[in-house]
C-alpha cells in the first residue's frame, strides 16, 4: 500500500481533493468526492498494478520506453498497465508526476 501512498501523493500534488475510493479487489481514485474511473490500482503481494485508461499516444509510449518501467499498453481495454515495485515511484517521481497530470487533464476535459 505504500506504492499506493506514493501515487496519491503525487494526484493531491495536482489537485488536493483526490482520495482512494476502495473496492473489494481494487482501488480507484476519486476528485472532490466523485468516482475516477481512469485509474485502477491492484495491489499484490509485491507489487502494484496500476491500469490507467488513457489512449495510446506516440509521445506517451516514448516517455515510458525512456523511464524503462515495466508498463504495456493493453487495446482491449483502452490502457496502460504499469506493474510496479517497492522504489519504482520514487525513482520515476517526476515521470509520474506528468503522466498523472496528463490523465487529470484527460479526465477533465
């Protein structure tokens, strides 16, 4: 859960009213107590996996080719899955930073 910790850190860094919103077998996040429904975070038991359903963007597959994250870009269901591991966040922070930002826009427009 610390990954998770760390993800919505960096969500409350763009807007504060982000918070968990927790289900049985996964957790999304929600603004100003509204359901986001454009990231899915699964843990297990060493490592958290991270659906996020944004389209497929030419300049987003570089920038996470560039972070070498264990991430693929899934057609079926219109997302990215990053599968990541205790220190991931950390050392990819500013990368996380943008690729939230950018699912914030998504998600607001």
């Amino acid at each position: 859960m610390a990954i998770a910790d760390q993800i919505l850190t960096i969500a409350k860094e763009l807007s504060p009213g982000f918070e968990f919103r927790y289900a049985k077998n996964y957790i999304t996040m929600k603004l100003e107590g509204k359901g986001r429904t454009f990231v899915y975070l699964i843990p297990q038991k060493k490592e958290l996996k991270i659906w996020v359903t944004l389209k497929a963007a030419p300049e987003l597959d570089k920038l996470c080719e560039n972070e070498e994250l264990d991430v693929k870009y899934n057609d079926y269901y219109n997302g990215y899955q990053f599968d990541l591991r205790p220190g991931d966040v950390e050392t990819h922070r500013d990368f996380f930073k943008d690729f939230i930002g950018r699912l914030y826009k998504a998600g607001t427009d």
